[in-house]
C-alpha cells in the first residue's frame, strides 16, 4: 500500500537553520521551493466527518424477495441514430480511448436528455462497450434511477448492499473505506473480471455508476472494462466456431454462500442458469463471447478437462488481451456506462485509506442468445474502414522489438 497523509499539506517550508545543516557551505544560494506541492505515492486523504451522502451509505435489509421471472424487453438503442447525432449535437468533445472500447463525451449533462439522446445513448454504449461522463453534479440518484428505467426494468441484487434511504432497492451501493479490509489476497486476478450477475435468467444491459467520493487524482481506485466483442474476435475462426455450439453454467451459489458467511442476508434464492457463450447483439448485430471468471462454473456438454482448459483460456484472453481493455481513473461526479452483455469490468485495489463510494444501477437485458447470421465487430468495421484483414497465424518466425 502506498503511503498518504492525513494532513491538508505535506510540503513543510524550510527554515533558515534547515539550510544551514543541510547546505554547509553557504555561499551556495538556498534551493528554490518548487511551484507545486509533490511527494511520490502519497495522496491526501478527504474528511468525511459531514457527509453528503450518508442516506446513500450501505446497508443489507433482512427481506425476502421472489425468484425473477422473465420480462418482456425492447432494446432503446435499436431506436438510435447510428451517427449520434441527437446525442452529440450539445457535445463540446468526443474521443475515444482505444479502438475497440471506451469513449468519452464532454458536454452533455445526464440529467437533461431528451428521448432522441437517450435512445442515441443506449446505441453508442452498445457499439462503444462503455462511455464516461465527468463532473455529472445534476445527476443525482433519482436522476440515475429515471434514466436507468427508460432503458428497461431495474435490476434488484440479491446479495449486495442498498443505500440507506428506502425505496432504492434497485441500487447497488460500492463503498469502502478506511475501515474495510483488503480483500485482494482472496481473490486472482483474472477471477475479479465479471459482468454482473450473468447467473439471472435475463442479465443486466446498459448500467451507470456514479462516483460520489473516491481517492484523489492518482489515489488509485481505477475500473478498467474488457470488450467481449474484441475477445471473440481474438480467436481463430476455428475457435469461434467450436465455442458458438457451446453453453456454460452461471451460477450465484458463491455469492450467496460468501454473504452467509459474513452474517449477511440472502434476498434471492442462489440460482444457476444456462447461457450461450457467444451471444449476438440486438443493436450492433455482432457476436461476442458471453464469459464470465466470477460466475462461470462449467462448459455444458463436454468433459470437465477439457471444459476447464477453455475456462483457464477465456479467462486468458480477457484478462491479458490488452487491446481488450480500457482503463477509467475516476474523479468525483463522474459517471460510467456500459453494456453488461459485452463487457467484463474490473475494480483495482491500492487506494487505501480512502474513501471510494459509488451507486449503480442497472436494468435487465433479453435473455441472451446466439445467432449465427451475427457479425463480426472488427470484420465489420474494417471493411468500412478499410483496414487491413487481421492476421490470426501464429505459425512462421517473428520478431517483438516494442
């Protein structure tokens, strides 16, 4: 863990007598202070003794809830222009972090979107996987809870905390802080890469999170998200056949049994639940891998060597594909939407002693499904933009001098 300060300033003004010692000789001129204040890994941390956000802090209500049933859905991105013209009419920027995932909109206010934007919203996150919004003051929790139902029936998590404040049973609450303990030691790294709750019968699609506090600039804390388009896409044709007949299990038995273990309440009875692991976009059209580290338990239909070799390769590709992946470094008021069909995402750890807190919400998605007519999103787009046919031959000598 780095080390941080508690203090407001960690720059202490040298005194006369400082320069003394340090500078025996003392025709030398003092050194100048420098213009700014810097100490290599130490970030100052905020005090919350008056918090804003106290009725949006954890809690875990001891209530039942009613297994889910399958709801009917309708996809708001179909309804979106393919240029985001509606959408990006107010934009003072957009740019996109790296070709296949991540792009950031400057400009637009979440809280004030016409239908036309929202629907234009929800079809750039399909193709973009996930896009950022900073500085969101206006978009507060029934704000985010508004947009989010637009979009479809909000997601209520059978495990995880709500705020406080009753009647947001529909929002996840992400909190730690100076109290809670690192977890990263229980975990490997590829196994905290998921979308959430895949193990639903119908699992989320377009979710926001808002940061209400977190660690300063370069206090860590960062999400980083993985394109489930780009992972299939990082497969031989051979490969992407064989998985397109293929089905896993999504499970939600260890979520459960971890709350339990913790003394916590299970709202939802646990479930497993059956998925294709290439999926097909309603939107984009393009196929994806549909994988999960955190909840995928088995490959149906063939035998375990073999369907955990293809587990430990798709955890593989998604967590050591670096064109797969985009990292966020957050700052206070920021907002993160994705689609949890085609991402995986992942927190980092090592901001310790701040505090980071955030509320998501998330509406349920169809029931995922494969359609072989699907497309390919780099085949796609190269072809539109004229670039050259990805070489997937590993054969042949070659030479890595980057």
């Amino acid at each position: 863990m780095a080390p941080y300060l508690q203090e407001q300033s960690f720059y202490q003004t040298p005194t006369d007598e400082t320069y003394q010692l340090a500078t025996p000789n003392k025709s030398h001129s003092a050194p100048s202070l420098p213009a700014v204040s810097y100490e290599p890994g130490r970030t100052i941390v905020e005090s919350h003794v008056h918090y804003e956000y106290e009725e949006l802090r954890p809690t875990f209500p001891d209530v039942h809830w009613e297994p889910l049933i399958e709801v009917a859905t309708s996809d708001r991105g179909i309804d979106g222009d393919p240029k985001f013209r509606n959408l990006l009419a107010e934009a003072s920027d957009v740019f996109d972090y790296t070709p296949k995932i991540g792009t950031e909109i400057h400009g637009i206010n979440l809280a004030r979107l016409t239908d036309p934007q929202k629907n234009d919203l929800a079809r750039l996150i399909a193709t973009r996987g996930v896009v950022f919004f900073r500085g969101q003051t206006d978009f507060d929790i029934d704000t985010q809870r508004e947009l989010g139902q637009y979009f479809g029936t909000l997601h209520r998590h059978a495990t995880t905390s709500v705020p406080r404040r009753p009647g947001l049973e529909d929002v996840h609450v992400v909190y730690t802080d100076e109290n809670s303990r690192d977890m990263r030691a229980g975990f490997t790294p590829t196994f905290l890469w998921h979308s959430d709750v895949t193990y639903e019968i119908q699992p989320p699609s377009y979710t926001s999170l808002k940061l209400l506090s977190g660690p300063p600039r370069g206090g860590g804390g960062d999400t980083l998200w993985a394109s489930q388009y780009a992972a299939y896409d990082a497969m031989s044709p051979n490969m992407q056949k064989y998985l397109e007949g293929l089905t896993a299990l999504h499970s939600a038995n260890m979520q459960a049994e971890g709350s339990r273990a913790l003394g916590r309440p299970v709202r939802r009875d646990p479930v497993i639940t059956e998925h294709p692991l290439i999926r097909t976009h309603p939107v984009t059209g393009w196929k994806s891998l549909f994988f999960n580290p955190g909840f995928v338990t088995k490959i149906v239909g063939i035998p375990k060597t073999e369907g955990d070799a293809i587990i430990g390769y798709l955890n593989e590709i998604i967590a050591t594909t670096q064109e797969l992946h985009v990292r966020f470094q957050w700052g206070k008021n920021d907002v993160a939407f994705w689609d949890n069909r085609i991402c995986n995402h992942s927190a980092s750890y090592g901001f310790a002693p701040h505090r980071r807190h955030a509320v998501r919400v998330a509406c349920h998605g169809e029931r995922p499904v494969f359609d072989p007519s699907g497309a390919s999103q780099e085949e796609e787009l190269n072809a539109r933009y004229n670039l050259p046919k990805v070489n997937k031959d590993g054969s042949g000598q070659s030479n890595y001098n980057d």
